[in-house]
C-alpha cells in the first residue's frame, strides 16, 4: 500500500491525497492551494482558462499526472511526460466537505473517475457551479467540452508561433446558452458519476441533475448514475463530522496490503463545538484501532486557543442584536449554513427578518432537498440591482421563495426590521439602502494576511461613512483584532486533536493541512510527517 500527499502537507488547505494498493487507487479531496496560488496569481492575474490545465500544472498548482480531462490538454503539452499514479487505475475522488480548498480542483480531473461525497455536499457543490461561481476547477459534476477540436484531429500548422490548438474554446457554456439538439448535448456536455452514503433521493436528484433547460436536464439525469459506497472497488465508511459547513465526513478506508488489509482514516476538517459534535465523536470511536490516521492540523501552535462554540456566538450575537437600534448587519462565511440558521433565529427572535442573497437561497433549496430541513420561515432575499437573470434564478424567483424578495427602498423605508446577511463585497448596496447608523456584527474568521487586512480597512471605511457601530471587529494602525465570543473557529482545538488522535490510536498519525506539522512530532511518538510528493510505503 502506498500513500502519497500531492498538496497540502504543510500548508492549510490544498489537501490532494493518494491512496492505493497496487489494483485501485482514489484520491482524498483535491483542492484548491490559495496559499501557493496567492503567489503567482491575484483577482487581476488569474489563470487562462484558455490553456486548460496548461497554467495550473505550468505553476504547481496542479501534480504533474496523467488523470486529467483530454479537452483540457493543449497540443503543446505532451501527455507522455506526466508521471503515471504510482498505482493504478484512479477509481474515485472521496470529497470530505464543500469547501474549495478540499474540492476546487477536482473539475480538472478526467470525467470517468467518480466522486464520493455526502448528499449535503454534493448539493453545496451543485449551487455553488450553478450560481455562476464556478470555472473550470470546479466544474465537478457537470461542464462543457473546452477544445474546438480534439488533439488527434487539431491542426499541425503554426501561426505567428503560437499552434490553432491553443484556440481552447468554450464551445457551449452549460450555464446558459442552449445546446441544440439532444445528439449535440451529448456530444459537447461532460457528466459526472457520484456515489454516496447518503440516500440519492427524487428530490436530490432532481436539484443535481437541473440544467438551464429541459433537454439538457433529461440527458444530464440519463446520464448522471449514482450509486452507493457499495459499488466502489475498496471498501469505504463514511461519517458525517462536525465543521463550518454542512455535509462534512470523514472516511476510513481499507485497502488490500498483500493478503491483510489495511484502516486507513480521514478526518478531513473538523471540530468538536458545532451542532454536529456528538458526530465527530463518533468517528473518532468508529475509526478505533486504525493503522494509519491522516489528520488536519489548522489550529496546533504552541500556545492554547480560546474556546469558543455556535453556542456562544449566538448567545452574544442575540444581546448584542436585542440592544441595537435600526438596521442590523452580521457578516458570516457564505458557505456557513448553521451561522445561517443561527441569525435566523436571533432575526426570528429580535422581530426581524434575515435578508438573504438569492445564491444562499439556491443553496438552501440543494440542502433541503439532501434531507436537511432548513427553515426559511425567516428569511427574504435581497433584491439586487441586476442586468440579468442566470437560468438557476426562476427557481429561486418561484415557488416558497416568490413572496419573500425585499428592495433596497423596503429597507430603507423599515431598517429596524432588517437583519442582513452581508459581506464586504456587499456594501455596494449601502448606496441604495441609504442607512444612517446601525449595528455591524462580525461572525467571520481573523484577518490572517496582509490582502486581508487590507479587506478590513476597506470595510470599516464603508462603515464609517454610514455611521455604523461596529461589534467583533476592530483596526488598530495595521492590527486587526477579532472580539472573543462572536465567532467559532471550523477546526478542532489542539486539545481536541489529542482527544481525538488518543481514541483512534493508531499505528502512525500523517499531520496535513497545517503549517505546523512539528506539532505532532511534539506530541505524538507515532506521527509520521510527509512532505508534498513524498511517498509511504507501508
């Protein structure tokens, strides 16, 4: 058996881990490596998605292998030189949560191969393609062919210096315009496989297989198989975990070492103070006595961290909430739907309504219809200024949601009975708002680099200009200080990382995503650190 980490070995994030055993082989998540990417490329530099996998691989971004899509290969890349797997074939990609960074690269990977992940991330991921977020990295469950032509059939001649292959086009986004006939829908639309533990119901399969029209979403659901964990060539149990998004798991693996097998688990992400706690307890007594543990390490340092669960944040968030005058902000990550929840009911129980974005309602629609119940009862959806509709809109437009939509005047007009979801990136609807003071709560991670802070200054510079007084966030000169108590971390406390580590007891403990893997060394005898591209034989 062989394991090797591609990515995410000593930073947070990029988690790229390969697995097999010398007749199937699959990857654990396959990320996006912001740290590395933050490098080379900024909002105004970005990668060509002209050039397919040619930049990404060209800037380490991507692991030079042979498991990648044809239309994405430019005739000037030579596939021969790609490294095989150590072990093949690639049977799988086990997704553990939807957070870009665990699954943001996986789009690249060559459509037969399969992904494994829970109904609640399958719909994350589906709502975060369809609301026009996505590219190339993350088209993972469905995406147009990319090449005009194939490389066996493209031109030999080149012009100027520069091959007609490199002339990657988007023959037909499958985020808009029609593809014609049903023969051109399969020829041009790319359809992924999935396999869960959870149930694929009508519901879910309903929301993973809409498209922008009806002949498009009757050839994606044709297409489109979903199977169990039982259908996969290894045997793999899945256990949902605690974390800052819902559909989080965690897995364990056996794998074929000669004629024993071997327990490889997976924490992905996790922690122990959300609403799903008890959950990560539970894999933690599940995965008892496996060989290998290969665990995340986001929070390890020298010092201890202070404790803060949802709990807290939305005990203060409701004094703080109940003690504001006029119009309400909280500031929360988009992908964090118990947060979510959370100010919902502080909305719910100050007399307000939670004012949404039409994205987080598509979302809520994907997590209903994966068996998570989320209330919206609360809730309305901003009415933003647009030139137009993306085709996922007429879903949120109808239905449940045809009645709750607010306009910037409403707000206005009644700001004490607002509570808005909004970011930074948001504040362009100040101007239409037009608010003369209120309250802004920040519910959101620490500023941790220098873009960062720079984000916060921009911010509070809005804020000011509105008047607003600000809770759980503050500038001093170029320090940024996050006020204790209204924000809970996604990841486990060092404490609970031993807890953890301590139940499971296994053979060796592989620290990844983390920055500071001599933590283990520290504290574990049995930790076994890897560096990217390093291999285990075990």
């Amino acid at each position: 058996m062989e394991l090797v980490i591609y990515d995410g070995a000593n930073t947070i994030g990029g988690n790229k881990i390969y697995l097999g055993d010398g007749k199937h082989g699959f990857f654990l998540d396959f990320g996006k490596n912001f740290v590395h990417e933050a490098r080379y490329f900024r909002e105004y530099i970005s990668m060509r998605a002209i050039r397919g996998v040619h930049d990404p691989i060209e800037m380490g971004l991507l692991p030079r292998l042979d498991i990648y899509r044809r239309d994405l290969i430019p005739e000037d890349m030579r596939i021969e030189s790609f490294n095989k797997l150590p072990l093949l074939p690639l049977d799988a990609i086990l997704i553990t949560h939807a957070h870009l960074d665990h699954f943001g690269m996986a789009g690249y990977i060559d459509f037969s191969v399969p992904v494994v992940a829970s109904a609640e991330t399958l719909a994350l991921i589906k709502s975060f393609q369809d609301t026009g977020q996505s590219n190339i990295a993350t088209s993972v469950l469905y995406d147009a062919m990319r090449f005009s032509a194939s490389r066996e059939t493209s031109g030999k001649h080149w012009k100027n210096g520069y091959h007609d292959s490199f002339k990657m086009v988007d023959i037909l986004r499958s985020s808009g315009r029609s593809m014609g006939s049903k023969e051109n829908i399969k020829k041009n639309l790319l359809v992924r496989n999935i396999k869960s533990h959870d149930s694929i119901g009508d519901d879910l399969l309903e929301f993973l297989t809409r498209q922008s029209s009806q002949k498009k979403s009757d050839y994606v659901r044709d297409s489109m198989n979903h199977s169990t964990l039982d259908d996969l060539p290894f045997k793999v149990d899945a256990y949902p975990v605690d974390h800052s998004v819902y559909g989080a798991t965690a897995y364990t693996v056996r794998v074929q070492n000669g004629n024993e097998d071997v327990c490889v688990a997976y924490t992905g992400d996790f922690r122990m103070h959300g609403d799903r706690g008890n959950k990560t307890r539970e894999f933690s007594t599940a995965a008892r006595g496996c060989d290998l543990l290969v665990v995340e390490g986001t929070r390890v340092s020298g010092s201890s961290h202070d404790a803060v669960s949802e709990r807290d944040v939305l005990e203060n968030s409701v004094e703080a909430v109940s003690n504001a005058r006029g119009l309400v902000i909280a500031d929360f990550s988009s992908s964090n739907f118990e947060r979510l929840s959370a100010f919902s009911r502080i909305a719910s129980d100050t007399g307000k309504c939670l004012v949404i974005s039409a994205r987080d309602a598509y979302a809520i629609q994907g997590l209903r219809a994966a068996g998570n119940d989320i209330s919206s009862n609360n809730m309305c959806i901003y009415m933003k200024p647009r030139e137009s509709h993306g085709w996922w809109m007429k879903y949120v437009m109808s239905g449940e949601w045809d009645d709750k939509w607010v306009s910037p005047l409403e707000i206005r007009s009644s700001p004490k009975n607002y509570l808005l979801a909004f970011s930074l990136f948001d504040m362009p609807n100040l101007m239409d708002i037009k608010p003369d003071g209120g309250l802004f709560l920040y519910s959101s991670t620490e500023a941790f680099n220098e873009d960062m802070r720079l984000d916060v200054q921009v911010l509070l510079n809005w804020l000011s200009r509105y008047n607003f007084e600000v809770v759980g966030l503050s500038l001093d000169g170029s320090s940024v200080s996050v006020q204790h108590g209204f924000h809970a971390s996604g990841h486990a406390s060092q404490e609970d990382i031993i807890d953890l580590v301590e139940t499971i007891s296994p053979e060796l403990v592989i620290p990844v995503h983390t920055e500071n893997s001599g933590w283990f060394s520290s504290n574990f005898e049995n930790a076994k650190v890897l560096k990217n591209g390093e291999k285990l034989v075990y």
